[in-house]
C-alpha cells in the first residue's frame, strides 16, 4: 500500500472510531467490532505506544473487554489471544472493511 493510501485508510478508521463514539447508545455497540488501541512498551526507548487491534468482545461495566488479535514484539507484557480491558477513549480507530490485512496476527 502507498504512503498515501496508507495514511487516507488510517484517517478513514480514526473517523469512524470518532463516528461510532459519538453515536447514540451505550458501549453495546463496540461488541463485535475491530478497534485499534495504543499499549504502553517498555522495550524500544523510541516507541511511547505500540498500536494493536482488539476484537471487542463484551461489555464490563464502564470498561469494554477484547482479545488482543496481534502478536505483540515490543507490548512484551502481551500475547496473542489475551483479554485485555479498555475504556471507549482508549480507542485509536475502527478496522473498517476496505483495511487489507495489516498485521492481525
């Protein structure tokens, strides 16, 4: 993918994490979907985040709660398959169907 269709993409799932944040209803409508979240690193002096995508799979509370689908190489306290917990303002961007397989696994 082309820089510039790479960063078009990027901006076209950040809006439609905005989109759906800003939507009527409760944190029942994140279940099911893809989203995108920073995750603190403690490997690489370089990197402040590194950015995954998280399957959300339920509501919890005032938290939303996800399998992490990447393999992690610098998020070292994270594995493929884990349940992590977020907030809805943790979420980055929302996997949208035009995004070609960047990584997941």
């Amino acid at each position: 993918m082309m820089d510039d269709e790479l960063f078009a993409l990027m901006r076209r799932q950040a809006q439609a994490a905005q989109t759906l944040r800003e939507a009527p209803g409760g944190l029942e409508k994140w279940v099911g979907k893809v989203v995108k979240v920073g995750f603190e690193q403690h490997t690489d002096p370089l990197l402040h985040k590194v950015w995954m995508w998280v399957e959300i799979t339920e509501v919890r509370g005032r938290n939303l709660v996800g399998v992490l689908l990447n393999r992690p190489r610098y998020a070292t306290q994270l594995k493929h398959g884990d349940t992590v917990i977020l907030d809805k303002a943790d979420i980055f961007a929302l996997d949208t169907p035009d995004r070609e397989d960047d990584n997941h696994a």
